[in-house]
C-alpha cells in the first residue's frame, strides 16, 4: 500500500510539473515574461490549497505540529495541537478536525486523499519546504481507512506506523532514516519493541515493491 501510495505521488509530481512548467515560445513581437508565469501559475496553486484546506483544515500547514490527531485518528482534537484552529475559521470543514474518525473509514479516506493533493500541488508549484511530514500525515488516514474496511479498529496503531513507513521510504528510497525518524518521533507510550521492527519491515519493503513499481523516483541518486 505505502508503495503505491508513494508512487502515485511523485509519478503525479512529475507529470503535473511538465505540464505546469513547460515552456512556450512567446508570440512574434511579445518578450518572454517567465516572472508573469511563476506568479500566475504559484498563485493559481495556491488558490486550489486554499480551497482543499477549507473544505479540510487539518490538511493545512506541513503536519509535523498536527501529526498525533491523524496517528490517533482524530482523538487528538485538531483545535488542541500546535497548529489548531478555532471553530470558526474550521466551520466550512466537510470532515470535522475536531471529531475522531471512529469506525469511518471515509472520513479518513477523504482527509488522506485531500493532504495528498495538497502535497503534489504543493510541490508542482515549487513552494519551498520538504516532504517528510506532510506524507507521514498523508498515509495515517489512508492506514484507518483500511483498518475500518477490514472492521478491525484494534490494527489502526499497527497499520498506522506501518504504511507512514512504507510511503516515505517508497519516496525518499531511504529506509533506515525513515523507520528511525518514525521511532525517534513516537510519544513514550508507544510500544518500540513492536512498532521499530515493523517499521523497519514497512519502510524495505515499500522501496523493493515501489522501485517493482517504477523506476524512477522523486529524488534522482546515482547509482
């Protein structure tokens, strides 16, 4: 899952950036203003993240500071992290940050769909900041969602820290940092004895599946 999940996200980076920045040849007589096109194309990007983080506050800002309400499924209150909002600028939400996602598992699949979109806006738009945090956020929706599909709420924490794993890894194609990352990440409730080697699983087994998957990947290292 987080192979895939990791593939569809930098394939759509790729695509969408060739389409958003190819170069046109002025017409006769016009010069070439390629500052009109950075702002006009950053500025529409930034109109269509606005417009996701409306209808989903807690997709906003990176994630880092707002991870444990979507780790816990939103029994963490939005409002109550680092990057909370209060209820009116959250009250257009379609999904309530504030409200946990239970047994819902398509709540959970539109806040993981809508990060997503942000993040491959985001960086099709060339906006400074990295990817780290943001697909963390990403892929915990994505692991309740599943675990309701399957009816067993009791995986979420599991399947959690496993897919957060398996989609950075499958990115990055960096394993080991991403399972220490997660690990040195985790609150001191978090049971390590069992969530590191699982991690460590995840994050390998995410790059084996995503480079099975493609062969390109977000980052370009030499062979």
């Amino acid at each position: 899952g987080g192979a895939l999940l990791g593939t569809i996200f930098h394939k759509a980076v790729h695509k969408l950036k060739k389409v958003a920045w190819a170069k046109s040849a002025p017409a006769d007589g016009e010069e070439e203003k390629p500052w009109a096109r950075q702002v006009a194309i950053k500025t529409a990007i930034g109109l269509l993240v606005g417009i996701i983080g409306t209808n989903y506050p807690q997709t906003l800002f990176w994630g880092e500071g707002s991870l444990q309400s979507v780790i816990d499924g939103q029994e963490t209150a939005f409002r109550a992290t680092k990057h909370g909002l209060t209820d009116a600028l959250t009250g257009a939400a379609r999904v309530d940050p504030n409200v946990p996602f239970s047994s819902d598992g398509l709540a959970a699949l539109q806040v993981g769909v809508a990060k997503m979109l942000a993040i491959i806006l985001a960086c099709v738009g060339k906006f400074p900041g990295g990817i780290i945090f943001p697909l963390f956020f990403a892929a915990a929706p994505f692991a309740h969602a599943f675990s309701s599909l399957l009816g067993r709420e009791d995986l979420a924490p599991v399947a959690v820290f496993c897919l957060m794993a398996a989609t950075q890894a499958s990115v990055t194609r960096t394993p080991l940092a991403t399972a220490l990352i997660l690990s040195l990440s985790a609150s001191s409730d978090t049971d390590l004895s069992a969530m590191l080697p699982a991690s460590l699983v995840s994050s390998y087994l995410g790059v084996f599946f995503a480079r099975e998957l493609s062969t390109k990947s977000y980052f370009s290292y030499n062979e």
